[in-house]
C-alpha cells in the first residue's frame, strides 16, 4: 500500500509539475445580517457559458433556521471571481421557503447552442418536521436563464414527475419532505448519455422513524432538455439524504451521500453504470470523514487527465476543518487533502474555473459565505 501511495503521488507531480502551495485569499459574498436578510446559508455555483461565475445562496430574512422566509440569491463574476455584481433575488415563494438552489448548465440542447442555465429548487409551506409528518407540501421546481444569468425565465413546477407526494397521481407513494442536491447538478459529457441533466435528491417516505430513516437519496433526470423527467430508484440505505453528483472519467455517475442518522461519521457513495437508471454500487467511504452535513465533489478536467475534488468538515462530529481532498483514480483512493479553513465551516460547493483553477464557495463560522480559489498543481 505505501509504495502504491508514493506511486500515485509521483503520477501527480509528474502531471501538476509539483511546486510550493500558492494561498489565496477568500472573497465574502454573503455576509448574516446585511442586504435585509439575517441569514445566509446553501452554497452552491456554477460556470456560465460565457465563462461567468454564479454563486447561489438562500437568504433567510428571518433567522437561519431553515424554514420561514426564504429566497434564493445570486452573484455574478466576469472575472474568474476577483469581483462581484449586486446581490439579486432571483427565486421566491412569497412569505414562505424557496430553498436548495441546484444550478446547472444544459450545453446539448440544438435550441440553444450558446447553452440554457437551469436552477432547481424547491418550495415549502411548512417546516421539515411538520412535511415528515405529512402536514405540508414540498414541491420542485426550475427557472433557466439563456443570456448568462442575467435575466431568468418564470418557474416550471416539476413537481408531478420527481417529487411524488400527496399533490400528484403518484400520491400513494407518500414523498413527504424533498430537497435537491444542494450544489451543483450535472449534465453528462460523454459516452451513452451524452446530455442527461441529472439532478440529485432526497425524500422521506410514510411516517418519521428513528434516526430519519425514512428518508432516501435518489435523484431525477431529463433526456430532452427538460421537457419531460424520469427518477432513479432509492439508495436502498436507510437515513440516505442531501446528495451531490459526478460523471467519472469512464461515464459512471456516482453519488456522494450525506448519512443522515450519522452512525457510520463516513460519507456514503453510490454509483450507476447506466446514468443514475439504477445503482450497481453503495459503499460508505472511511477516507471521507463527516459529521451530519452536505459536502461537494467535482472532476477537475484537463486536456491529458482528470483529477475528482472533494469538499467537504474533515470531522467526525463539527462542522468544521473545511478540507479539499484529491483522487487520480476516481475516488477509489484520496493521494492529498488541504485543509483550507480550520474552525467552523459547513456546506461548500465546487467549480471549475479554468483549467488550472478551482473555485470553492462554502459557509464560514456559520455568519458568512466566502469564495476562495486554489490551484491543484501547487497543492499537489
């Protein structure tokens, strides 16, 4: 195993040619109590076509609790993020939740050949333990933006083919809560489902159980454009919940999993040969320490190989050590991890820049949203 590990880890100097960490520093976007919103939370970016960057976050008028008031915001950068454009609101659901900002850009649809942004939310009447008690109604919807962010189209309510609760003809099924993602979703690049946007999620189903286990990862896909949605099966593991997505180097899609019960303090992965039709996989990876919380995972991807980031509390029971660990193999090994910032920190989520940058927007001391941007060859 060492010398496996000191092979793997001359492969990266070979490939980022090694040299000393260059630091740079974080940029705050959204900062508790200024705007009018007391509180900031649910990171999650996207590149635009153009090259533009745009940071999503929920911004809770009322307090940070997770249910109220609540919008989602955005932020853009022309400049790989050095500078920022105003806050604006860009989802709402009047007095109550607009939540989990899923964002993603569609680069294969014929309509739309400078390419379509969509964002994926979802919509609550009530609090998520009251919808676990099925009280309430949470409903899924996207807007889709085709000049960069800048303007964005009314809501389409998908909430008929994903979601399938009390309001739907699929209403014996008994989805209660719902979330997508949050962070980014993803669109297939290659192979077979060249074009699949696929947006990962979680749902409860029936009455509450000990330890959340009702609750399941899945997720849902569109095959044209956003037209029409079909749903991957369950993770068949009890207390699966906030999930995010990656399509690995030979096509596999792979999930990384959120345990919401928090036995195992590890990270759980599904993976599917078929775009997310069906999982051949699950297993909790030691290597990726957690408490209860969201992380992030991207493919880094450049002309000659492919590095998968993840981001994500490097411990077992804070929220905090936000870290960055690297794999050349996909996942099946981590050669490197940075901790970027040792005290609180929660949700993150990842971006690729430009070949040599990745960009990381996460929740800093649970008061502010910061943007920092590293490059993996001087890390590694």
């Amino acid at each position: 195993m060492k010398h496996s590990i000191l092979f793997l880890l001359s492969g990266v100097c070979l490939f980022f040619a090694c040299q000393a960490p260059k630091e740079q520093a974080s940029v705050v976007l959204f900062e508790n109590g200024t705007w009018n919103y007391n509180c900031y939370r649910i990171p999650a970016i996207v590149k635009a076509p153009d090259g533009s960057l745009l940071a999503f976050a929920e911004g809770r008028l009322e307090n940070c609790g997770d249910f109220g008031n609540v919008d989602i915001l955005l932020r853009r950068s022309e400049d790989g993020g050095k500078n920022w454009s105003k806050m604006e609101v860009v989802a709402d659901f009047g007095v109550l939740q607009a939540g989990n900002p899923a964002p993603v850009v569609d680069y294969f649809d014929p309509d739309y050949p400078q390419g379509r942004i969509f964002l994926f939310y979802n919509t609550g009447d009530v609090s998520e333990q009251d919808m676990r008690l099925g009280k309430g109604t949470r409903e899924v919807h996207y807007i889709t933006s085709v000049d960069q962010g800048k303007t964005w189209s009314k809501p389409t309510n998908i909430t008929e083919e994903v979601h399938f609760n009390k309001t739907t003809t699929q209403g014996h099924l008994d989805w209660r809560t719902h979330a997508s993602s949050p962070g980014h979703a993803l669109q297939f690049k290659r192979g077979t489902y060249q074009g699949r946007i696929y947006i990962p999620a979680n749902h409860s189903t029936g009455e509450p159980q000990d330890g959340f286990n009702e609750y399941r990862a899945y997720g849902f896909y569109s095959d044209d454009h956003g037209k029409t949605w079909s749903v991957s099966p369950d993770i068949d593991v009890p207390s699966s919940n906030e999930a995010i997505g990656v399509e690995l180097p030979n096509g596999d899609l792979m999930l990384n999993i959120r345990e919401q019960n928090g036995k195992t303090k590890q990270r759980l992965v599904a993976l599917s040969s078929d775009g997310g039709a069906s999982w051949k996989e699950t297993y909790f990876d030691p290597s990726l320490i957690t408490p209860v919380c969201q992380s992030s995972i991207l493919l880094f991807e450049q002309k000659s190989q492919s590095l998968l980031i993840y981001s994500g509390p490097n411990s077992p029971d804070k929220r905090e050590k936000m870290t960055l660990k690297f794999s050349l193999d996909g996942g099946k090994s981590w050669v490197k991890e940075k901790e970027v910032y040792a005290g609180g920190a929660a949700y993150s989520d990842l971006v690729q820049v430009d070949e040599e940058q990745v960009g990381l927007f996460y929740e800093k001391e649970f008061k502010q949203l910061v943007y920092q941007v590293f490059t993996p060859k001087a890390i590694l």
